[in-house]
C-alpha cells in the first residue's frame, strides 16, 4: 500500500498587494493553522517519508509551522512544479518517487489539489485552507500511481474541527 498526505497550504495574506501571488505571505490565522496541523498529525502518529512542497511562500511557511509540532527527520523537497500544479503534474511527480517510500505528504494549491483529490478518490472534497487529506492507494510501486486504482478516503481533516 502507498498513502499521500495532500495538504493545502495555510491562509495566505492579501495585506501587500504589490507582492507577486508567490511571494505571499501567511496571516495571522495561517501561521495559527499549520502548527495545529502538525499537532494533528503527530498525533495520529503518522510517519511521512517525504514531503514534496511548491516553491511558492505560502506553502514553505505552511511546512516550517508544520513542522513546528511534527517530528520529521527527512529533509522537504521544495519544487515549481508543484506551484499551480494541475493533477497530471502531481501525478507525474509521484509516480517517480522512489518505492522505498511508503507515506508520502504532497503541499500545494487549488484549484489542483481539489481536482487530484477527485480524479483519485472520487470524492468531491473541496480543501480549504491548511486542510489534509488522507488518501490510501492499493498499489506497490508509485510507478502504478495512475494505472487505474482508485485511492480510499480515510480521513479529511480541517483546521477549524480540531
């Protein structure tokens, strides 16, 4: 079995609108969300084997709260192509990931995150802000990603249900 982590990353702040979409910022209810997330997640006590982030501001502050509470001993890969990325391209980033991994913690956007989760699981979920998703997939190798195995839904977890 192989499980994804999908992530979106924590509120972003509109503050500075000469800012570059990429270069944004947290808020205040941002830099809150992801160190509960990763309290969450410890909690679970669920063990990633990597953690594939996009380059984009948000989503790096999003992982450092993150990881504020969450014991990860791997180092994050940060990756452009995961900024606006559409589900063929997170596709393509998995199914090369190497088989060794078994849990791996996928942190972008939407509209891509929201489409990925439905092309996979089928459920229409929609994630907001510093949400995870929780997917199980009944394949061996990552390279088997998109060969038509539907991944089960085993938890969605929002911030403001915690």
């Amino acid at each position: 079995m192989k499980y994804i982590l999908l992530m979106r990353h924590a509120k972003s702040s509109w503050k500075e609108n000469d800012l570059p979409d990429h270069e944004r910022p947290l808020n205040k209810r941002g830099r809150r969300d992801a160190p509960r997330m990763g309290a969450h997640l410890q909690g679970q006590g669920l063990e990633v084997d990597a953690i594939l982030c996009s380059t984009a501001q948000r989503a790096r502050a999003t992982v450092e709260g993150l990881l504020e509470e969450y014991s990860f001993e791997g180092q994050v890969q940060y990756l452009e192509d995961l900024y606006r990325a559409d589900p063929g391209e997170m596709l393509a980033l998995l199914v090369s990931l190497p088989d060794a991994f078994e849990t791996v913690m996928l942190v972008s956007h939407n509209p891509g995150l929201d489409l990925f989760l439905a092309q996979v699981s089928g459920q229409n979920e929609h994630m907001p802000t510093a949400s995870m998703a929780y997917l199980r997939f009944p394949i061996e190798r990552w390279g088997d990603l998109g060969k038509g195995a539907e991944a089960a839904l085993l938890a969605f977890w929002k911030p403001r249900d915690l």
